[in-house]
C-alpha cells in the first residue's frame, strides 16, 4: 500500500469476517512515513505487522512480504479489494486437496469498470491482446487473457493468477522469486510471476469462481 491507510482498513475488516481468520497479516507501506495515527484501530484477531519502505516498487513489496512472513499458504492482497467471506477457506481447502496446485486465485471484478466496448473487443483481439477468455492465459503476443463468460462460474486451469487476489504455496519460492526491479505498479507483473511459476512446476495454477 502507498498512503492508503483507509483502504486497507477496510480490507482488514474484510479479513476479520472472514470464516477461516489468517494466521498473520503483514503491511508493507511503501510511503515512507507513518500514516497510521489511528494504530489503536487495529483491534482484530490475529497479529498485524506495519513495515515502512522507502522502494516503491509493487513486486518488491511482496517479496518483502514472503520474506517476512512464516506461513505455509502466502496470500497477497492489494489493498482496495473486497473479498467473498469464504476466500481464505476456499483457497487452503483447494490447495489441500489438490497437492499439486501451486498457486489459486478468485476472479477478479472491477467495480468502476463498464467493460470494453465492441470495437475495442475487435482491436484487442486482431492484436491478440485478447483471447477466448476460457481462463487466464498467456497469450503469443504476451499479453494476457483472463477468464470471463461462461467460464467464470468454473474452477479453471492458469498460466497466471490476479496479483491483487493470488494465493501461494510458500515454498515455491525455494525456485522462483518476485521480479523486484520493477518498480511502481510494475505493469504485467502478475503475467511475469505466473510464466515463471507454469514453466517452473508445469500447469500449476487455478483460477476458483
């Protein structure tokens, strides 16, 4: 997050209704300074830990996470989100029942977003920008595709997760590691992790609806 403390807030609350509660929630503030005058908020049931950093840099901030963090299933959330109240349950009963998944993601809903329009729709397609849209998938072009239509009411196989909602078995990062040189919103990031997560443990990604 970035000086954003009212929307993780809410995406705390979020968490704190959830029906399997985390084990740990770690915030890395990539503003610098302390935002949260109002730390006597943070009254939740599980332990919360603010890291400040100067780098302003998406993926290095979640690899400071995972570095951090002591868990088994590592999950990243952006901090404007809001997630069913059944997310954390779904993901670690997928992942356990399903030992080779390395990694599931909800799909993802823009609320301030109509949609593309039909001529943009043709564009994207003839630039192979977009595809089918039968899963998130990386496309020749190196773009990528994501699930919608019919398909979204299915648990569909990956080539890459939404970063603002995906769900890791920690150890992959024993092989694999976030791209921390990109800096800011660090554009594609998610398509980036996802090819080195496919090429490294195979088809091994899930998108859950």
């Amino acid at each position: 997050t970035l000086n954003r403390s009212e929307s993780v807030l809410r995406l705390l609350d979020c968490l704190s209704q959830q029906s399997v509660l985390p084990d740990e929630v770690l915030i890395i503030e990539q503003g610098g300074q302390n935002v949260w005058d109002h730390q006597s908020k943070l009254n939740f049931h599980f332990p919360i830990r603010i890291v400040y950093e100067d780098i302003k840099s998406l993926t290095y901030a979640r690899d400071k996470g995972v570095c951090l963090s002591s868990g088994e299933i590592i999950f990243f959330f952006d901090d404007d989100i809001i997630l069913p109240l059944s997310y954390i349950k779904i993901a670690i009963d997928f992942l356990n029942s399903n030992p080779n998944a390395q990694g599931i993601g909800g799909r993802y809903v823009d609320q301030n977003y109509a949609g593309p329009s039909t001529l943009s729709n043709v564009v994207s397609r003839l630039m192979r920008i977009r595809g089918h849209g039968k899963g998130n998938k990386i496309l020749p072009s190196g773009w990528g595709d994501f699930v919608r239509g019919d398909d979204i009411y299915n648990v569909t196989n990956a080539d890459w997760l939404f970063g603002c909602n995906m769900v890791v078995r920690r150890y992959v990062f024993n092989d694999i590691r976030f791209e921390t040189n990109m800096r800011a919103w660090s554009f594609l990031e998610d398509l980036f992790f996802g090819a080195q997560l496919t090429k490294t443990f195979g088809s091994c990604l899930w998108i859950h609806p």
